[in-house]
C-alpha cells in the first residue's frame, strides 16, 4: 500500500500536465490532411494567435504558412491540405503560439496520392 501512495502523486502531476500542454494531431480523412492544434481552454483567457507551418518532405514549394486566431476561452483550431498533389514522405507540422513562442510538433506520412480529384470528365 505504502508504494502506491509514492507512485500515486507523481503519476497524477505526469498525468495533469499532459492533459494542460497543447497538441498537434494530424489524420487524413477524404482526400483531405486535417491537422488540429488542441490547448487547455483555461490556458487561453485572452485569445491566442497561433502558425501552422507545413513542411514538405521535398519541396519547398508545397510548404505552407497560416495564420490563425483563436477566440477567448476556445480549445482548439485546425487547418487543412488536400491529399491529392502532396509530396509523399514523411511530413512536418509546427504550431507556433506567437505569443510565448511555444512550439508543438508532429509528423504523418503520405504513402501515395494521386491527383483523379482534379482531373475533368
């Protein structure tokens, strides 16, 4: 018993904090990528202005930069690419909080693609 009284608290501060940090998850879902910055909406009070930055596995030119706001007291924004087109490889997204210039990360990997979405009939 007296172990799980040590292993209690530092599990619940390990737990606590994950719950409170903010995260960047991406899926791919209808030929489109989503990518989705979730925060603590405590943390956010005043609003928060955040970067979304795609990086491209190689080329530079399919990288891409937004800017978002998010209002007083919500938890979450996302942003969206298509599927169709993109580089295959691993991807990079950053979110950059502009105000405390706190950076959360993650990477997905496109395997193939195909551009039938933008073809005519």
């Amino acid at each position: 018993m007296n172990i799980m009284k040590r292993l209690f608290v530092p599990l619940c501060l390990m737990f606590g904090v994950y719950l409170g940090a903010a995260d960047v998850q991406c899926r791919v879902e209808n030929e489109r990528i989503y990518c989705i910055y979730s925060l603590d909406r405590s943390d956010n009070q005043n609003g928060k202005n955040v970067k979304f930055h795609w990086i491209s596995p190689t080329s530079p030119e399919d990288d891409r930069i937004r800017h978002f706001q998010i209002p007083p007291l919500y938890g979450s924004v996302y942003d969206y690419r298509f599927l169709p087109g993109r580089a295959e490889g691993r991807w990079h997204v950053e979110v950059i909080d502009l105000e405390t210039n706190e950076t959360v990360e993650t990477t997905f990997d496109i395997n193939a693609t195909d551009n039938s979405m933008f073809e005519e009939d």
